[in-house]
C-alpha cells in the first residue's frame, strides 16, 4: 500500500503532523477535506500539547479501501434508486445490506448507495437525496465516519499501526466499587434482562471516567479603525487593523499595535506592547503565534474577528510596497466559504488548519449552557455581562471612537478583552473546557460542533452514533409521524399535547414551606417505563393487547419485550449521575483531581438530562415521536399525582405543585424521608429537598409567587425587575422592595412592609411624572444577537443625504412597523456613524416620537413618555404587589381604565 508524504507537499504542511504511534492522545475534532476526498481528524497530545492528524488518506491515496459516503435506501424505491445509478454508473455504486428496521422490529434488506464525496449525497439540487426517497442522506459526512468507526471525540486513542484503539486508564480500585453497587442496586424489572443496561453502564463509566487534560490555548481579540457613519465587516474590510491582543494559559499576554506615530519611544511603553510597523508585519507575526496554540478561543470571532483577519490577509491593499496579500499557506485561519465577502454575511463557522476554533459567544448562547452548567447567572451575552457575572470583572470603559485612544490607551483595551475571554475558559479550574471535553464525549461530537451547536443536537449525534453502532436503520420523520397523534388536550396552546401536572396554589401566606423536587423526573420516567420511539406504541399485537402496558390517560402502550435505545442511554447516564458521580465528587477519600473530575461528570451529565425532555418533544429534533412525549408527560402527571396522595394519607400538605416540584407546609422530617423512600420504591424516581422557605406568599395570578429562604434570599417567580434589560430606575426599586420583604418574620411583619412598600412604588411615580429621573435610569439596555445587517440594517447612500434601507428597499423609520425597539433604537445610531456588531448594548428610552424610541444619547427628559414607563413599573411589580393584595394604579392615585370607564358611563 502506498504511503504518502505529505511534509513534501507544500500545501499540506499542516497536516504532515501525522499521529504517533502508542501514544495516549484526545481526539478534538474530524473533518473533510474535499480535494483528498478523505476526513481527517484532529488529536491533541498532552505531552508536547500539540496537535497531530490521522486520515486513511495517509494509506491509500487510490481511494480504493477508503470509507465513502454513502445513503440507504428501501427495496420498494429501488427501481427510482437503480435509475438514478444507471445514469452515472461510474459515480455510484450500489450494494445490497441488512439492517435493523426499530419500527418494524425486523431485520430488512436495505440498498447501500455508496458515492464519491458527500456532495453527491445531499447538499445541492442534483444530490441524490434530492432524487431519491433516502435514509440518512442528511448526516455530515464528517460525523457519518466518526459513527462508523466508533469513534468519540474528547475520548483517548492509540494508533497501534493503522488502528485507533480505544485507550483505558486504570481506575482506582474505590471508583469501580462505587460501579460494582450501582451494578447491585441496579436490577431492572419488567422481566428486561439486565445484561446490556449493565453494558452500557460500565462502557459509559470508562469513557467518562478518563482524564482530562489541561488544554494550551489562546485568546485573541482584534481592534479595527473606525469611519464615522461605518461599520467594519469582513465583506468590505476596508479598514486597518489597528491592535491584535493575545492571552494564553501558558502565561503569553501580548498585544500587538500598529504604529502610526514615528516618535513613539518603544522603550517607554509597557513590556506587553509590540509595535508593528505595518499591518502585514502585525498579522504575520500573529500568525506565527497562532499555530504554536492547538486551540484559539475567541469572542464572536466567528463573526467578525477571524474573518475579517482572513480577509484582511488576503486584501493586496495590507502591503503597501508590492500590493500582495500574504500567501494562504501562511494563513492558519481556515474559512469554509470565501462568499461570505460578496454576500456580507458570515454563516459558517471559522475554523484552523492545524488547531480548533471556540468562539465563546456562541458557547454562552447555548441555553442548555446558560441555565444548567451556570444556573442562569448571566441574562445577557455580552462579553462584558457575562465577565461580571462569573469573573466579576468587565472590560475597560471609554468614551468616543476607538480611533481617538491614544497608542497606550488602546493597547490596555485590546489585551483586557483578549484575556477575559481567555479567563472564561480558566476560571474554577478550566470548568469550561472540561464541561466542552465531557459533553463531547457523551454526545459523539467534535469539539466545534458541541461548542456552535444547541442540545438538541448534541443529543441528536448520541443516538445516531448508537444506531450505526448497533445496525439499527435511523428512520425518517413521516415514519415517525405515523406512530400515532395525540390523544390528550394541551393547555398551552404552543403544543400539541398536555403538559405536566399544575397543582393549584393555595392563595395567601404561608410559612416553613419545604420545597421537594424529583430528580431528573422525566429522565427517571423515561428509563422506568422504558420510553423510546420504537418502544411506545410497537408493532407487538401482544404488547398492545395487554392493558397492563397502557399509559394512564391517553391510547398509548409500551413494548415489553425489548429495551428502548433511549430509555438505555438516557436511563444509565441518570443512574451514573445519581448514584454514581455525586457520590464519588463527595467522597474525602478520593484525591482532589478526582473528586473534580466527576463533579465535572456529574454537571455535563446534567445538562443533558436537563433538557432531554425538552428535545424529545420538539419538532426540531429529527427523532421526534409524538406518542414518547406524550406518554413521558401523561406518566409525570401519574406520578406527582400518586405523591400527593401520598402526602395525604400523611398528613402532609401540598400547597402547591408545578411539574416536577411539590410545595410543602410545614412537613416533619420523618415525614418527608417516608415519602421519599416510598418515591424511590413505588415509583423508581427520586425526591429531594430543593429550597426551604421562610414563608411563600400566592396571589392569584398563575405561577407568580415569591418567598424568602431560610438564609433571607428573597426568591420571586419570573423575577423580572432583576432582568438586566429594566431600567436602572425600576430595577433599584425593584431590590429595595425586596430588602424589605427580607424583614418579615411573623404574619403581624406584613402590614409594616406594605406600608413601606407603598411608599417606594409612590415616589418613583411621582419622581417619574416630574422628569426627575436621569435618562439613563430610564434606559432600557438590550443586546444585538446579530450583525447590524442580518437585522436589514445597511447604508444607500446619494448626493443629498445617507438613508438607512431594510431589505434594499428606502423607508423613512416611521413606515418600518414590526421592528423590536432596540432595534428601531439601533438604526437612528447606524445613521448617525456609530459601529454597531453582534453582542453591543443598545441603550435606548422610550419616547413620545413617532418612532416611539430614541438612544440614550439622542435623547432628553422631554422625550420621554410617562404614561410607557408607568406601563413597565406596573408590569415589573405587578409580581410582587399582587401576592401582597396591593395594586399598583391604587398606590400612585390612578384608577383602572375600567373604573374610569364606568365613572364616564355614570
């Protein structure tokens, strides 16, 4: 077989690092190269933290033994399948399989159509999907292989000559007796064998249990010349690169500056400033720095920072002396589409030849990210919002252009940036990357994907992976459309089924209030009762003629003559969180790189958990089975049902119950560890103990309430006035009524508080109606989650004037209806030459105008519109007055319109 060289081939000295043998290294990331017709993936050696590649492309550059992208497709569209061949018989290939069809619960023979690049496949008009009714013809290639081959980044290999094996650290003897109990405890009814849950339980448990290593990275953040009424893009990238910071966890803290001013004495600037004498000596030396780091992290540089140093690189303006750009092959920045230029848009994430690419932004965007790993300390995604939240530090404040910083002065700005976004992946012992490595390992994704991408789709690749592993056929969405509609009424009207279980509260004041939650609820259910797409509603006349397998309250049954795949993968990563990985991350016995390593476990695991439900009931999700959401909701509603009743029968009492939590009043322990224990053995889920209340108050108003804990946290439902978009003014009030509510102790505490409550709301009215309020307490602050054009927002410019257009169309702002006022808000700033990108704070108030909003720097007191902001105070404390029977139009001396109404008709 031939070997090739690729350290010879100029254009591929990237990917000549070829992968030692015997040597324990993390698989990051694969890829596809689509000159070499090959994927290539990306492994990371702890030991020298570089880099290396491994592709069949190293063996056989013939393409005779190489995998192949491929499609199925059934013997009943065969003839439309032999068609298409017989047209280009030398591009196709077709092969006649077996595999597994769920649905049906039967062996089949497939056909295998095999073709030379994924292209082929799916992805254009002409691709053979597009031709053909196909199975899993929209799998990237890049992840087809890694399923193929078993494979799991954020896993270790060897490569023992051509094979990547598996590599097993040893485990410590007191971690497997953890594994050996939860094997014991573990026994599963419903007449299923325990055997493969078993299997599944250790394979997870030596995967999840391997090392992680501290990752060499880099940070870089870019400054870029500003142009009055001009934003930088990457598409015109007509602006100079003025600054270049970077921050690694090796110690590495540079910042590279262009120098514009001859006398500048380098000897009186800061050791960490390096002055460049024009931008293609800045950017080459960057470049340099860049390939020594395996992993470059970045904020919204998928964005803006890395392509526009791309393009910047490739613009024969960035050399004034012969005009030529500086040659790709010096270029580690890889951009899939170059378009991107033409089009002003950026779609595709920026990736490295030889390293990977995070862009942080995206990573904290992931909700399932924000809420489960975070517990939602951040509401915004600014790198400034998101660095006070966790590293209570933000960045550097100026006023004006970043073009009217002094040399020093910007330099501090663009390194502080570079090194905040580096300390978010460092913070609390890099918990970031490690979450990144374990949810990549459980999820069968590269390190990008997982970083760019949402739950749904992490959980997606797990189970797609395990039907290649197991020749199970991934079927379609219309065949999963006919398992079965829905046969419960949904309350809200978003979804097509009824949800879970809403106990009514009981209206007032309640004190010592125990709040107890089941533990992964639907997770539990979903491995108990055995939930999967192909398990509810089988094909077994047996199954469905037995009404001991039918869901309580809709037309659903459960097949019990086999395990469901999702009710394995999901069940056994919830039992290895629950009774397995909170125990060892507690156990004192155990090394402090261990109890953190599962900690760590432990959270990724939940966040996966924590949004399975979710994903299984959206529509989104290309496994969506209408009858497993269904069944999943309708057996939650069984569930905290029976643990009222339950509680009844001793004698403790439930106030209040949403889903997955039940409030209780003033419960004895004995009390709670019987319903716990009875929860565990009759139900097979767990109940904990999540808060303990001082007091709780219910109004009337549908899951609003607020309470104080035990430790005076004050703890309101929606929490809106904290919303970091409420105007200061509301906001400031919002936490001193708060501190007020933290003074209740006794029901005799409420009558003061109201009083002082009442007072508060009053002089903010009243503060209000007399324009005494800064504009900016007035402001409300409000992200852009996208470019300033993917909004529509754009110059056209003429000889009179410079409009803002919408779509390439000229409108006049007050004929543009529909728009969200920050945007509106961001428009009248675009106009006026502010640089506006994805991540900015608009700053804006709400006005009397026609277009009823002016930026905070636009506008003055005599703008503003009370009667609006009086609007958002009701709404912000309508939460909190209403569980206290106050009302907010009767405080600041204003009746209800209905009042008025009937006063007028009187």
């Amino acid at each position: 077989m031939q070997q090739v060289n690729l350290a010879s081939d100029k254009k591929d000295e990237y990917y000549s690092r070829k992968l030692h043998e015997n040597v324990p290294s993390l698989l990051l990331s694969s890829f596809y190269i689509g000159e070499k017709k090959s994927v290539f993936l990306k492994f990371y050696n702890p030991a020298d933290s570089k880099i290396y590649f491994w592709s069949e492309y190293f063996l056989d550059s013939s393409n005779s033994k190489r995998h192949q992208p491929y499609c199925f497709v059934k013997k009943k569209f065969a003839a439309e399948a032999k068609s298409v061949v017989d047209q280009d018989p030398t591009k196709f290939k077709i092969q006649e399989v077996k595999k597994l069809d769920d649905i049906v619960d039967e062996e089949i023979e497939i056909l295998k159509v095999l073709a030379p690049d994924p292209l082929s496949i799916g992805g254009t008009d002409n691709s053979f999907r597009e031709k053909v009714t196909s199975w899993e013809a929209d799998i990237k290639y890049h992840e087809s292989y890694l399923y193929d081959l078993g494979l799991i980044p954020g896993a270790f290999y060897k490569r023992i000559g051509n094979n990547l094996i598996f590599h097993e650290f040893p485990i410590p003897k007191k971690v497997d007796q953890y594994l050996d109990n939860l094997f014991t405890s573990n026994k599963f009814q419903n007449n299923f064998n325990s055997n493969e849950y078993d299997k599944f339980l250790l394979k997870w448990s030596r995967l999840l249990n391997q090392p992680i290593p501290d990752i060499k990275r880099i940070a870089i953040d870019i400054e870029v010349d500003s142009e009055e009424g001009r934003m930088p893009t990457a598409r015109d990238h007509d602006r100079l690169i003025t600054a270049i910071g970077l921050s690694a966890s090796d110690g590495f803290k540079k910042v590279y500056v262009l120098k514009r001013d001859e006398s500048i004495d380098p000897t009186t600037l800061d050791p960490s400033i390096v002055l460049c004498n024009s931008e293609k000596e800045m950017l080459l030396l960057v470049f340099d720095i860049l390939r020594e780091y395996p992993v470059v992290l970045t904020y919204n540089g998928d964005d803006f920072d890395m392509p526009y140093l791309y393009a910047r690189s490739q613009d024969p303006a960035i050399d004034l002396v012969d005009g030529k750009p500086i040659d790709k092959d010096q270029v580690p920045i890889l951009v899939k589409r170059e378009s991107f230029m033409k089009r002003g848009i950026q779609a595709d994430p920026v990736t490295l030849r030889a390293g990977i690419h995070i862009d942080l932004f995206r990573t904290f965007q992931n909700k399932s990210v924000q809420n489960y790993a975070f517990s939602h300390k951040y509401s915004e995604f600014t790198l400034r919002a998101i660095c006070e939240a966790l590293l209570e530090d933000t960045k550097i404040e100026f006023e004006g252009s970043i073009s009217d910083l002094s040399l020093e002065k910007l330099a501090e700005y663009c390194l502080k940036d570079a090194d905040l976004t580096y300390r978010l992946s460092a913070f609390n012992d890099s918990l970031l990357m490690k979450l990144i490595i374990i949810i990549s390992r459980i999820s069968r994704m590269s390190i990008e994907d997982i970083t760019r991408f949402g739950v749904n789709q992490w959980i997606r690749s797990l189970m797609f992976f395990e039907h290649r592993q197991q020749n199970i056929l991934i079927p379609r969405r219309d065949e999963l459309l006919q398992k079965g509609s829905s046969s419960t009424i949904a309350i809200i009207k978003e979804k097509k089924y009824r949800g879970g279980l809403v106990v009514e509260p009981e209206l007032g004041i309640h004190f010592n209030v125990v709040v107890v939650d089941f533990a992964s609820l639907y997770p539990s259910i979903i491995k108990v009762h055995n939930l999967s797409y192909e398990t509810v509603n089988c094909p077994h006349k047996e199954c469905k003629d037995d009404p001991l397998n039918h869901i309580e309250g809709t037309t659903h049954w459960i097949c019990r003559k086999k395990r469901g795949m999702t009710s394995i993968l999901i069940g056994t990563l919830r039992d290895l969180r629950v009774n397995y990985y909170k125990h060892l991350s507690k156990d004192t016995s155990l090394g402090k790189d261990d109890k953190q390593l599962y900690g760590v476990v432990s959270q990724a695991i939940k966040v996966i958990l924590n949004a399975t439900y979710g994903v299984m009931g959206a529509e989104i999700f290309p496994l969506y089975c209408l009858p497993v959401a269904e069944a999943t909701a309708a057996i939650g509603r069984t569930t905290t049902t029976r643990t009222i009743n339950k509680c009844k029968e001793n004698h403790i009492k439930v106030i209040y119950g949403d889903t997955d939590s039940l409030f209780l009043k003033n419960p004895s322990s004995d009390g709670l560890n019987t319903i716990s224990n009875w929860a565990k053995s009759e139900l097979g889920v767990d109940l904990e103990i999540d808060k303990r209340y001082r007091y709780v108050v219910f109004s009337e108003l549908k899951k609003n309430y607020l309470g104080v804990l035990e430790d005076g946290t004050v703890d309101v439902k929606g929490l809106t006035g904290k919303k970091s978009h409420t105007p200061p003014f509301i906001r400031n009030a919002f936490y001193e009524i708060l501190n007020v509510l933290k003074d209740i102790f006794t029901e005799k505490d409420f009558a003061n508080a109201k009083t002082r409550i009442k007072k508060i709301v009053h002089s903010l009215a009243e503060a209000l109606e007399k324009k005494n309020i800064p504009l900016s307490d007035l402001s409300f602050n409000v992200m852009i989650n996208k470019s300033p054009e993917k909004y529509g927002i754009k110059f056209q410019e003429n000889k009179n004037h410079r409009a803002i257009s919408l779509d390439g169309k000229d409108k006049s702002m007050e004929s543009i209806k529909g728009i969200p006022q920050h945007i509106k808000a961001a428009k009248q700033l675009v106009e006026l030459g502010r640089q506006l990108k994805a991540g900015d704070i608009i700053s804006y108030v709400k006005t009397r105008t026609i277009e009823g909003v002016k930026p905070v720097e636009l506008a003055n007191k005599m703008d503003i519109d009370t009667e609006k902001y009086l609007d958002t105070m009701e709404s912000t404390f309508d939460q909190i007055l209403s569980s206290l029977n106050l009302n907010f139009k009767s405080i600041i001396g204003k009746p209800r319109q209905s009042n008025l109404d009937e006063l007028f008709w009187t």
